[in-house]
C-alpha cells in the first residue's frame, strides 16, 4: 500500500487569529511587507489590531526642503491609506504617530 505524503504545513495554513498575533508583533513597515507578499496575508491588512506610524520609516533623501516636503507627504499619505481601508467592525488596540 503506497504511503501518503505527509502535506507540509505553511504559514498561511494558519487560522487568521493567528496571523494577526504575528503580524501584531511586527513594526509596521514589515507587516506591510508581509501582507503583501500572498493574497491571504493581504486580506489581513484592513483587520490589524495595531497601527503604530513612525515617521523614521520615511527617510528624508536629503537636506533639501522640497525632499522633507516629500517625505511628510509620503508618510501622510501611507497613515490615510491604512485608515481607510481599515475595517472599522475590527477594534483597534494601538494607535500611534
């Protein structure tokens, strides 16, 4: 009788609870990241538990004031993209800036 294959068990096998708890335990710049990377992660991103902005994950290029300029508007911008996909059923535990 042929043996069955064992399935090996992946990341995204993973309940969404469970998910979630990892992705809380990462900055915000690489839960982004993580999320996406596969579809199912992606789904998760309206649903984090936390969300804790650090302007230091928007380097400034340069000195120059236009390049500051750009940088507080990449980082407005990131804050107001999150929040608005943002499932509002889902409470929100952390919120920073």
């Amino acid at each position: 009788m042929p043996r069955r294959r064992k399935r090996a068990t992946r990341i995204t096998d993973l309940k969404e609870t469970i998910m979630l708890k990892i992705l809380r335990h990462l900055d915000l710049k690489s839960t982004i990241r993580t999320c996406a990377a596969t579809g199912r992660w992606r789904r998760l991103l309206p649903k984090l538990p936390a969300l804790e902005f650090d302007i230091a994950d928007f380097p400034v290029p340069s000195l120059r004031r236009s390049s500051q300029k750009q940088a507080r508007r990449n980082f407005t911008e990131a804050v107001t993209r999150l929040l608005s996909i943002r499932d509002g059923r889902k409470p929100l535990e952390r919120f920073s800036i």
